[in-house]
C-alpha cells in the first residue's frame, strides 16, 4: 500500500506520532548529549556546529585543511536536492557558499568519497549489514576496547598514524 505525501505529512504532524515516536527520540538524544565522559562530549562536540549556523546541517566533509558544511533544508527539483548554501572553514576563516556552488562542490565530494570507499575496498573482505536500526553492538565494552587494542597494534607496527595496512 501506498499513501500520499500529504497523508505522510498529516501522520508525521499528528499529536499521536510526535507522542509515540519523536517524543522518545528526543530523550533518547538528549540522554545521549548529556553522558558523562567521552561519549557525552563526543556526541557534544559533533553537534557544537549547530549552535554557530542558522540553517540546519546537511552534509560535513572533514579534510585536513578544510572543514565543508551544506545547509539544509535541501529544496528538492525534478528529484535533485540543492542545499540552500554552505561554508569552506580553513583554520579560523571561512567562505560562504551560493546554492549553486555549494550544490556543485556537494556532488563533487560525494563522488569523490564514493570512489576513495570503493577503492580502499578493493580486495578487503567487507560484511556489510542489513540497512536497519539495530545495535551493533551485543557488548559495546568489549568492542571498544577490540577497537582500541586494534589502534595500538596498529600504531605500534608502522611507528605513525598514517603509516599503511593491508
């Protein structure tokens, strides 16, 4: 069965949905932020942009010399969506970015992420998981402290953090 868009609205609008199903997430979220130690102020430190920009994040791309923001709502066209702008950050200055720039760059980005993933794939044995919400995690004790162990080794057999594996 298929609805509407309008009917999809008037259920994400309703008083029932924003009881049973945002209303939740909203705490959820804010039980996340407000952890103690490390996972409280990583989850804090990703969200610290929100509080500078006016216009809600779309997308961030993180380089080593530049820091790429697109504001969103995205305004949807024929199927495409443009960003309504975005930044260029390099150390403490910052550029902004017209729609169409922004847009240009966004797909520009997304390309090249796309081609980098594929190509670090290549030949790696990779299982990846049902696009579903469900915890990766049985024991997340136990995985970070897999995940750390894997960074020592990691750091350890090359002597730098951005010496190679395979």
């Amino acid at each position: 069965m298929r609805i509407s868009q309008a009917d999809a609205l008037a259920i994400v609008a309703s008083d029932s949905f924003q009881e049973q199903i945002v209303g939740p997430m909203i705490e959820a979220f804010v039980r996340r932020l407000s952890r103690p130690g490390e996972d409280g102020k990583t989850y804090r430190s990703f969200i610290l942009d929100w509080l500078y920009f006016e216009r809600p994040m779309l997308d961030r791309f993180i380089g080593e010399q530049f820091n790429v923001q697109f504001e969103g709502p995205a305004l949807a066209i024929d199927g495409t969506d443009y960003p309504l702008g975005g930044f260029i950050e390099r150390q403490i200055e910052w550029v902004r970015l017209d729609p169409v720039d922004a847009f240009e760059l966004r797909t520009r980005l997304r390309k090249a992420v796309d081609a980098e993933v594929t190509d670090w794939i290549d030949g790696r044995p990779m299982k990846f998981l049902p696009a579903i919400v469900e915890k990766p995690f049985p024991d997340r004790a136990a995985a970070d402290a897999e995940a750390a162990r894997i960074i020592r080794d990691f750091q350890g057999s090359t002597g730098k953090p951005e010496g190679g594996r395979r």
